[in-house]
C-alpha cells in the first residue's frame, strides 16, 4: 500500500500526519519545548558562527525570540506570503530567503523534531491549499510553484494539492451512513474557506463530486486584532493628540497597525517610527500613555500581549463576559469584556465570512435545505458568534465539528493513501 503524508501547512499552525490505506495517526514532534502534535508556524534565526544561522520551529522558535531580544530574526504566519508576487524575498542576516527557503526550513525543523519525517523515499506527500490564498491578488499558480519548490527539496516523487476543507470534508465523511450533499467550513488563523461536496458510496467504495469552493482572507488572527484595537490600542495613546508648533494633531494611527502581529512589535524597535513616537512623547496632551506604547516595545511584551489576548478571545467562548488584564499596560488595562462587546468588534469579519458563505450557495444554485450535513473545523469555529451563523441558515441537527486541529492533515493523508488521488487534487476540482 502507499503510504502517504498529508501536510497542513497553517497560518497559525501546522500538522504532519501520515496514512497507509484507512489507517492514520498524527506525526508526534519532539521539540525542545516538549512533545506536540500541533507545530506553530514560525522561525526564528540566529547567528551561529560566521556563515551558520541557528534556526528553531514553533515553541523554540517563540523561546528564542523572546530570550534573545534585538539578536534574533523572528518570522511567523509565513503562510500569508505564499500567493504574493510582491514578496520576492527577505535578508536574515545579510542572506536572501525567497519563500520557497522559508517554508522549507521551516518543514525541515518539522522534520527534524519528528524524527526525520517527510522522507521522500516513503511515499507521496499531499498538502493543504486554501480556496482562497490571504492577501490582495494572491497568485495562486504562484503559491503552488513555491510550495512544489520547497516540498521538492525532499525528494518526493509525487507532490499534490487538495483544498483544506476538501480534506476536512473526507475526514468527516468517513463516518457518514448515507449519501450526503456536505459544506465544509474551514476557520484558519489567516483564512475562512468553504467547500460543498457531494459525498457517494458505489460498490463500497467512497466518491465525491465537488460542487463548489469559495473563501476569503478573514479569520481569527483579524478577531484578536479586534481586541487589541478597541481595549489595547487607546491605553496606549491611539485618538490621542499631541502638540505640533500651534496646531494640536492625532498620534498616526498607523503606529497602532503593528499589533496586527505580535512579533511587529520588536521590529518596530528598529524602525525610524519608533524614534519618531519616542520624541512624540514630549509634545504629547496624555504623555504617559505614549510611555507605556514605548516600554512595551523596549521591553519586548509582544508575545506576552498577544497570549493574554488569545485568552480573552477563548474565555469568551465559554462565557459572556470575562476580565481582560495585562499588567505591563497598568490598573487601567484591567477590563471586563462582555461577549456582545467582542461580537460588534468583529462584525464586518463576520460579514465577510457570511458572503463567502452566501457566494458558495449562489455558485452552486443550492440552498441551505439542499445540504445534508455542514462540518465546521479550526479553532474559529468554537466562537458562538461564528457558529450562530450556521445556526441561523441550517438545522442544528445539520451541524457537526471535531478534530478542529488535526482533521485537515489526517484528511489529506487519507486522500493520499488513495489510488485515485488526482481526482482529489485542487487542479482537478
């Protein structure tokens, strides 16, 4: 039989499973932070004698980034750059990465804590694709080109591409006792993409007729932004003013766009913005605000801010209201955010990703009485305001979830177990 590995490279995160006919399991990696299933996509490079950069994945990669302020590269939700044409490239201390050496150093930390998996002698390897790649005119032929680049530095005799929720949707559909008209909703970090597939059985034997995809480049990374933008961002100083000659002004909100990302926050540090905001702090009405933006930034709490954030985020999964605290911000970062709150932050992502929704019925001519069953998957799927959508156009009945973290890459490892995997790749769908 061949044995197949299905990669979901994420945004977030990324999972390595591996599969031999019906069977699969997850690829455990050892990494110096301890053992996972789930890897965080992210690098981090450091000098390591003259020519020889150091390099970590996922926890490590955080660990030295954080230990090793101001001495360390740090890159993370790689994914987004894929579809660019626009990014041709980064210098890591003085040498150029073009994508394709990104992700593959990257899977090559996945290997090696894995213990020296994606072996391209062991069989064929089938990754993740969303609908729709994250940023403005993403090229998709573009991305598949980086990925076979990277994929192909392992020796893989075979490399295929599967859209993620079409791999969600197999995962799933395993277990259904009937023929059934499926949508599958995937909530990444960086994407939401969904895809309606006709599920069959004939003779014993699983098939699917795709009838549909659509996405759009929205997900939970945009709802912690959220949060960030309405309780952190005015603590430190955003719709303040400051003193200019005999004009009063608004500090540039373009300072507060940084917390898009945690690790922009170190960077920042470097940049002239920064010296700029830190001269902003005399002619500033609140200066002590500004004070506070400048002592996050010189005391590298980017990775902490974002944790307490991510926590916020998930406790009001659970509850309606929950207390926001971050210490470094002061008494007055000390809030309590009630879910109706967080739910009109996040309104006009939600709109989007009710389009997306409403613009994959429209493609196929269906409406939501013609599915059968709808299959949410990734960690946004857990936020009631996401799950109230489907809720309100399907029968809860209609509505299942599961395996939010590894259901993509099992599915693509299942797929590429299959003898006809190429009706399954995204260049035939």
């Amino acid at each position: 039989m061949t044995t197949a590995y299905g990669l979901d490279f994420g945004t977030t995160n990324s999972v390595l499973a591996t599969a031999t006919g019906t069977s699969t399991q997850s690829v455990l990696m050892h990494t110096p932070a301890g053992e996972t299933d789930t890897l965080r996509t992210a690098l981090s490079f450091m000098k390591s004698g003259m020519r020889e950069l150091a390099c970590e994945a996922g926890p490590a990669a955080i660990a030295q980034f954080i230990d090793n302020p101001g001495e360390c590269r740090f890159l993370q939700s790689i994914k987004t750059f894929a579809a660019s044409p626009l990014f041709q490239g980064t210098l890591i201390f003085s040498k150029r990465f073009a994508f394709e050496d990104i992700m593959h150093a990257f899977l090559s930390r996945l290997r090696d804590y894995a213990g020296d998996a994606l072996d391209g002698r062991a069989g064929r390897v089938v990754v993740g694709r969303p609908v729709r790649f994250a940023g403005s005119n993403p090229d998709e032929r573009l991305a598949t080109e980086r990925y076979n680049a990277a994929l192909g530095r392992f020796g893989f005799p075979e490399i295929y591409h599967v859209y993620e929720p079409v791999a969600a949707a197999f995962y799933f559909a395993r277990n259904l006792e009937r023929d059934a008209t499926v949508l599958v909703a995937d909530f990444g970090g960086g994407t939401t993409d969904y895809s309606l597939i006709r599920f069959e059985s004939h003779a014993g034997r699983m098939t699917a007729t795709p009838l549909g995809h659509s996405g759009v480049g929205v997900a939970g990374d945009n709802f912690d932004f959220r949060i960030i933008d309405n309780i952190v961002s005015p603590i430190i100083g955003k719709g303040s003013m400051f003193r200019s000659f005999d004009k009063v002004l608004e500090v540039p909100s373009s300072y507060y766009a940084n917390f898009g990302r945690w690790n922009q926050l170190s960077i920042f540090k470097t940049l002239r913005d920064f010296a700029e905001l830190k001269k902003l702090v005399q002619a500033s009405l609140e200066p002590e605000k500004l004070e506070t933006f400048v002592d996050l930034i010189e005391m590298d709490e980017g990775y902490p801010l974002y944790q307490a954030v991510s926590a916020t985020k998930m406790r009001l999964s659970a509850a309606e209201e929950t207390e926001f605290s971050f210490p470094p911000l002061g008494e007055g970062a000390r809030q309590v955010v009630r879910r109706t709150d967080f739910e009109s932050w996040i309104a006009p992502e939600l709109q989007q990703i009710e389009s997306a929704l409403d613009d994959v019925l429209a493609k196929t001519s269906m409406t939501a009485g013609d599915i059968d069953k709808v299959f949410l998957t990734g960690g946004t799927s857990f936020v009631p305001a996401v799950r109230r959508l489907f809720e309100q156009r399907f029968d809860r009945g209609r509505i299942e979830s599961g395996g939010e973290l590894l259901s993509i890459a099992h599915g693509l490892a299942l797929i590429g177990a299959r003898d006809d995997i190429a009706d399954w790749s995204a260049r035939s769908i």
